[in-house]
C-alpha cells in the first residue's frame, strides 16, 4: 500500500469485512490512526488551476514554477 487513501480503504474493508475497530484495523495493517482519520480541505482555486492550464496550453516550455508565476501575476512573459 502506497497511498494514504490505499490506506483508509483497507483499514475500511479491515473493519468491515472482520468486524474489528478501527484501531485494531489500524494496529493490525502498522497505518497510523491520523492517516485514516484526516481529511484534507482544498482551498477553492478553480480560478486559478485554469489560468495555469491556459498558460501551460499556450507555453508549453514553462516549467512549473514560470507558469505558477506568471498565473499570479497575471501576465506571461
């Protein structure tokens, strides 16, 4: 298991398929309980993720970091 949310669905099915808790779920497959337990908040950045993809459809050479710039400063060089 490599990702985080590999993790929370076999703690998931753990609990589910052997009627454990999520502790031992947890204790059993060695994840960490605030692994299982976070949920992450995205800021609401639409806005911005389509500015970045305008910018890398018409410079396709900007690297990441050029094209996160020029997104926020509202210009492309």
């Amino acid at each position: 298991m490599v990702t985080p949310d590999a993790n929370r669905k076999a703690v998931a099915h753990a609990c589910k398929a052997y009627g454990v808790s999520q502790r031992r779920a947890c204790q059993a497959l060695r994840i960490d309980r605030s692994t299982v337990r976070y949920t992450a908040i995205r800021p609401g950045d639409a806005t911005l993720r389509e500015a970045m993809k305008a910018v890398a459809a018409e410079r396709r050479r900007f690297g990441y970091r050029r094209g996160s710039t020029s997104c926020w400063t509202g210009r492309a060089s």
